[in-house]
C-alpha cells in the first residue's frame, strides 16, 4: 500500500500526526507537496513568505534524502495534480493536516469529498494547533470573543496534549512519479532584495527545534520581563518556524515541559500563553471566516477613514518615512528582516488606524506582503484588536503614544538607533520625538528635519483627537 503524504504548512518530520497516520501498517510513504498559491484566493503568500517556503522546502528535502526519500514537488490545481499522482503510483491513501482559512477548508473539503467518491481513503489530521477551533466553545455552545475566557478553558486541556513522535522507521514510495525541482516554483526572488532576510533567518526544522531549545535554555527566565523590548532579543522569534509548520506548538508545549517549567505558571505562562493567542486567532478565523477583509464588530463598516492624500501617507508609513522614530524604525525592520517585534506591531499599526485614520485593511495586506511569518488568521486578529473592530480588541479610545511607547520599551533607544542611523547622534532627550530638538542640537547630530530625516507627517496629539472625533460618529 502505498500512501501519500500530502504536505503543505507542515514542513517537518517530527510531531506531523499526517506522517505519523501514513507509515502506519507498514504504508510506502510518498512525500508530496504541491503548488497551488491560486487555491488561497486573495490571499496568495507574498515574497517575504515565498522566500521562507523555498528555503522550507529544501529543508525538508534535504532530511528526507537523508532518508533515502525526497519530497515530491507538484505545481497546478491540488486535486487534479492529487490525481495524477495517484494514478502514476496506485497510491491508495492520502494524508494530510488540516489547514483553517477559508479557501484551504473550502478546497480540501472538495478533495476529501472527490477522492473518497474515486474509490481512496483520505483522512486529515491536526498538526497545527493543540485544540481544533470548534472543541472549545462557550457553554451556550457558541464560539469566543474574549481571549481571556477562551484561554481558561483551553488551558485545562493543556495537560492532555502532548506531541506526536517522530516515526522510526520509513518505507518510502520508489521510485515516485515526475518531480519538479524546488527551483522550477520560482519562490526567490529576481531581484535580489533579500539579504536582510538572509543574514536573520535560517529556515527548516533544524532550525526550529535548535532555536526552541535555546531559548528554553537561556531567556526563557527572562521572558515576561523581556518580551515587550525590541531593543533586546527578548522573544522566541519562532512564528515563522510555527507558521510553517517547522515545528508543531505541540513539540514546544513538550519541551517547555521538558526543560522543567510548569507551563501554567511563570516564567513559562507568558509562552504559553502567547500560544494561546495563537490559538484564539484561528478560532476565530474558523468560526468568522469574513473577517480577513470585514470588521467582526459590524459598526466599523461606516467608519469615516481619511479620503485625502491616502496613498502618499500610506506609502511614508511602507517606507518608514513618518518622521515618528518608533514607528519608522518598525517599518524598516519589517522591511530589512521580514519580521517585526510584536510591542512595535501594534504600535505601527495604531498609528496607521488612527493616527493616519487609514484603513486596517491597508495595513493587514501589507504585513501580508512582507512578513515570513504572514499568517492569515494571527494577521487579522492583531489587525483588528488594534483598530479596535475585533474580538477583545483593544477600546478604540486606546491611541499609542510612539513616543511615550519608545521612551518605555526602548529606554536607551538602541531600536531607533540601530534602524534610524541618522537620529543615532540625538541626545536621548529628544531621540524619540526629534521635532522638539532645539535646531542647534540638530545640527551638531547631523539631522536636518525635512531633509534627512522627515517631520512628523500628524501632530499626534492633533490626530488623536481626530481618531475620538471619528469614532463617535460610529459609536
């Protein structure tokens, strides 16, 4: 029996209960994985998240030769190519784990339906999250809205949840249908914009689990009083590890466990907790699959977003040219990297909502865009808490202060420095808000605002009353 290993955002051997479910009973396993970005609608990955995949996948590639396997590669329509593949092997299973957005649950619903009518077993599994979104409900049966409520009753079915081994023993398919080359996807870029990505990430299980158990051994302690500093390497930097399924959240659970941390409590409930999160944003994403595009709170479909210059004020904010040094040094560390530390994503994207007054859905597709760790249902939760239109979102009255914000978390100003190199000069004083810098002190940094280093693009305070004055008209 030959059984088909139907790989998409679960790019590891290890905890994978899809692999785990196909070499059971001594199945030959065929490793596939095929390219469909047209399946996801809207919402095809964009370059930041191409770039990872290519790398992912050569990984991947690379531990199955190891094997004596590889991994198969596909491009076209899933089940068509799903087809073929069968019909070239008499491949008589297929397995795979379950994706949660809306065009993959749409089309794998059709693959399972089509496949099981055409005579072959299919079975999906759970390989990305510790709860499918429809186990925890309310008592009244119906989905969450609050985190806080969800997480409590998650968090009691945390000490049933445990990870799926690594098989130690593999019969693989040979010699396998016609595979294309993972270069032949196009996924790296033509121009070569990548090398801030290059010299920060390092993609593939590999590293993933080597890079949870350093954290676990040296910063876990420090976690909670770190995680709010993007001046410091205070946060695990595993959500694109997660996103792609280079590592399972029910390995990590494990080796939190493991390094002899109680997950419910500190220093380890912090992590834990962020994983809930993560949780709760596919839940929603499950249960209001509109949301992408639409505020769950339906108020804010007549929100009254700023009409003029829209497009030159959202291109300062792409461009880190806002003259806001947190929120520019954001920016330019979301475009250098790919990644930008949660404190500062909020931070950018209530500027943008209600500073700005430009629409969420401006900002969600550009974090799309960027982002390796672009995650369709993390991205639409953060997005919309922090415009305030979504579930638990923050009051829409909470505006954050960038300067107050960097004056906090980034106390020494190392952040703004090191991605705002020409305000490095300023003395700390005015490091954050450079615009109130008497002009001699400006010139002795070597900054001349509006030429190498722009105004402020709103006075804050201005705007901010703006926002308040915009949302009464809804409320």
């Amino acid at each position: 029996m030959i059984s088909i290993l139907w790989l998409r955002r679960d790019l590891r051997l290890d905890d994978n209960p899809a692999l785990s479910a196909a070499v059971a009973n001594g199945s030959r396993v065929l490793p596939l994985y095929i390219h469909a970005p047209h399946e996801e609608a809207t919402w095809q990955p964009g370059g930041a998240s191409d770039w990872w995949l290519h790398l992912s996948l050569k990984s991947l590639d690379r531990s199955l030769r190891d094997l004596g396997s590889r991994l198969f590669i596909a491009r076209g329509d899933s089940l068509a190519e799903l087809r073929r593949v069968i019909a070239a092997t008499g491949a008589g299973q297929v397995h795979w784990n379950r994706l949660y957005d809306p065009a993959s649950r749409e089309r794998d619903s059709l693959v399972k339906q089509t496949l099981r009518a055409d005579g072959i077993r299919c079975a999906s599994h759970n390989g990305a999250l510790l709860s499918e979104p429809w186990e925890i409900r309310t008592a009244d049966g119906n989905p969450y809205r609050v985190f806080g409520a969800f997480w409590r009753n998650a968090v009691g079915r945390l000490a049933d949840t445990q990870p799926t081994d690594r098989p130690r023993t593999f019969h693989w398919a040979s010699p396998g249908p016609h595979s294309l080359e993972i270069e032949d996807l196009g996924l790296k870029p033509d121009i070569p914009w990548d090398a801030g990505l290059r010299e920060t990430w390092d993609p593939g299980e590999p590293s993933a689990l080597a890079s949870a158990a350093r954290f676990l051994d040296d910063r876990l302690d420090r976690y909670g009083a770190d995680r709010d500093r993007p001046d410091l390497m205070g946060t695990t930097r595993l959500s694109p590890h997660l996103h792609f399924g280079e590592i399972g959240p029910r390995r990590l659970l494990a080796m939190i466990r493991a390094s002899g941390a109680d997950p419910t409590t500190d220093p380890a409930e912090p992590l834990v907790r962020e994983l809930g999160w993560r949780e709760f944003a596919h839940h929603l994403l499950y249960h209001f699959p509109r949301t992408p595009t639409e505020p769950l709170d339906i108020r804010f479909a007549d929100f009254p977003w700023k009409q003029d210059d829209t497009q030159n004020r959202l291109r300062a904010w792409q461009q880190g040219r806002t003259g806001i040094p947190m929120v520019d040094a954001g920016m330019r560390e979301l475009w250098h990297t790919g990644w930008m530390h949660n404190r500062v994503r909020m931070l950018v994207a209530s500027f943008l909502t209600k500073n700005l007054l430009l629409p969420w859905q401006e900002g969600a597709r550009w974090f799309w865009d960027t982002l390796v760790d672009a995650d369709l249902a993390a991205n639409t939760l953060g997005w919309q808490w922090t415009a305030g239109c979504g579930a638990d979102a923050a009051p829409y009255f909470r505006v954050f202060n960038p300067v107050l914000q960097g004056q906090r978390f980034d106390p020494d100003g190392a952040y703004v420095k090191r991605w705002c190199p020409e305000l490095a000069g300023l003395p700390l004083k005015y490091l954050h808000q450079p615009w109130t810098a008497p002009k001699a002190i400006l010139t002795a940094a070597g900054v001349t605002l509006g030429s190498n280093y722009p105004y402020p693009l709103v006075d804050l305070a201005a705007s901010r009353k703006e926002a308040l004055a915009a949302w009464e008209t809804i409320k």
